[in-house]
C-alpha cells in the first residue's frame, strides 16, 4: 500500500511539472506570435506599414501656435486611399496648411466615431480633421473587425461600443481582447498579404463580385446621418477642433450625398464637395474607387475648396489650451 500510495504522489508532482512546462511554452509561444504582429509584421507588411506611419503621424500632430498655419488630418477608408494623393495634395497647399492622412480599410462610421475618441484621448491635436467615406458608410451600423479593435478602439469603450451596435457578449469579447493585442488584432493583415501573395488581383476581384454600393435613401437616413453627424462633432469640439466632410464622386445620378450635405448643414459642419459627384466611369477602376487618373482630378479639385471652408470665419480653436 504504501509503495502504489508514493507511485501515485510521484505521478501527480511529474504531471503538475509537465503541465507548468506546457503552460510556459504556450506563453512562449503567444509571446512571439504577439511580439512578431506587433513589430515584425509592420516590416513586412506594406499595408500595416502604412497603418502604423498614419496613425503614428496623426497621434503625433499638434495645433499650430501661428494663427495663419493648420494642421489637417484626413481620415477615411479604401475611397480615400484611391481619390487623394497627399503628396500631390501638400504641393499644391498654401504655405498655411500642412495635411496629413489616416487610412483604414473597410471603415466607415462607428470605426471612425470610436477612432477619433481614441486618437483624441492619445493626445492628438490637429486643427481640423476631415473625413471622407461613403455616404452609405455614414448610416450602416457595422465596423471593420479586429484591426479596428486593436488600432482604433480603447478598450474602455467595448461596453459602449457593444450597447450601439447591440454585440452579444462573445463578439464584445473578442474586441476587447483584440484592442489590446496585435496578434489578434492583426491576424487579417496577414490572411490579406497571404490572399495578394497567392492572387495579386484578389482585391479587384473582390471589389467586382460585390457590385455597386446601395445607397441609403433620403428621408430613412437623414436623421441618421444628422445624429452621427453631430456626435462626431461633439468629441472633436470637446478638444478645439474642427470638423470637416469630404464627398467622394459617384456614377450614381441619384447624387446619394445630398442627405449627408444636408445633415452636415444642419449640423454646422463644412461639408467640401469640389465636384458634382457625378465623374465619368474612365476615371474609376471598379465603378466605386477612382483610378490614378480620377484621383489626379479629384485632388486637383479637392484643394481649393478645402482651404476656402478651413480659412472661413468659423473659429478653430473652440477651446482654451
């Protein structure tokens, strides 16, 4: 008896050291995986190398202390990607203003509201932040996924970003872990990278299989769009900063923006429409997002009317500093 009761007991101390062993490698293990998304994949990844300068950029700017200079930070989706060309953009700028760009795919409202509350609360502080995304990204009530948990979302906004979009507790779940870790975060960077490296056509392809946007129709989205509208300006007067909406050009006649220009009005909110998004279909690669050529004209085009809407009488600086 006593010799099966100490073959037991040294089973049980050999089995709790093989499982502190296992635990330890797993950590090992999610320590690198964690450690090479954070920053091994930005070298890698031309995609979050661009990410992380934009968003480094944009936490990094500052109101100017001259009156006559602004620092202005666009944000946006895919359709900003494809329509400015900042360097062309920062050229053709008077001496006063300096832009900058923050770019996140497959973005659109909700990202963008929860984006700015985290950017501003980082620190940022650019003069003017305007947003360009689709005027049907203005009203839908969905977000990009992980990577905007982990590059847009404090993890202290989970409990109401989960009571605005209705999540179960799962779903809140992974944006929350996901906001505070790259591995999670960024695990569809590289299901991308893998998809362009096998099929470098696979976003164009994409992009045809999904068809045209369904635009949101008048009247159902106006309110919509007046509230957003209006929460987006709140968390950007909070801090003295000014608001602006870009309208990006479509072959739709039915001109879908026209409830985001009013809803914009109404709100007091510049709304910069250099066109009358209404751009032939040669200067676009899908029928959606502009080619080089629809995007040269388009930052030819964007660049006056902006700097007219930063330079009007409404103040900047809403707040004391």
């Amino acid at each position: 008896m006593p010799s099966s009761i100490f073959s037991s007991e040294v089973c049980a101390a050999e089995l709790h050291r093989a499982s502190k062993v296992l635990l330890l490698f797993l950590a090992v293990i999610c320590l690198m995986f964690e450690m090479g998304a954070r920053f091994g994949l930005p070298r890698v990844s031309r995609i979050q190398g661009r990410i992380l300068r934009e968003r480094g950029d944009f936490v990094a700017s500052r109101q100017s202390s001259r009156m006559d200079e602004k620092t202005v930070a666009i944000v946006g989706n895919s359709l900003l990607l494809h329509s400015i060309d900042l360097s062309s953009l920062n050229r053709l700028r008077a001496d006063q203003f300096h832009y900058s760009r923050f770019v996140l795919e497959s973005t659109q409202y909700w990202d963008w509201y929860f984006g700015l509350r985290r950017l501003l609360g980082e620190g940022a502080r650019p003069d003017a932040v305007a947003v360009l995304i689709g005027a049907n990204h203005w009203v839908e009530d969905s977000i990009e996924g992980e990577l905007f948990a982990y590059e847009l979302l404090r993890y202290t906004d989970v409990g109401l970003l989960s009571a605005a979009l209705d999540l179960d507790r799962t779903t809140a779940s992974k944006y929350f872990f996901a906001s505070l870790s790259a591995w999670l975060g960024e695990r569809s960077v590289v299901r991308k990278n893998t998809l362009r490296a096998i099929f470098p056509d696979i976003e164009l392809f994409t992009r045809k299989l999904v068809g045209p946007p369904l635009y949101p129709a008048a009247e159902s989205g106006y309110e919509k769009a007046v509230r957003r509208i209006r929460d987006l300006k709140s968390i950007c007067d909070a801090q003295g900063i000014k608001l602006l909406v870009i309208l990006h050009p479509t072959l739709d006649d039915r001109a879908p923006y026209d409830l985001i220009r009013r809803a914009a009005q109404e709100v007091g909110v510049g709304v910069i429409a250099p066109v009358h998004l209404a751009y032939t279909a040669d200067l676009y690669s899908d029928g959606y997002h502009l080619n080089t050529l629809g995007m040269r004209k388009f930052t030819q085009a964007v660049s006056a009317p902006l700097e007219q809407e930063l330079s009007n009488d409404r103040p900047i600086r809403a707040v004391a500093r």
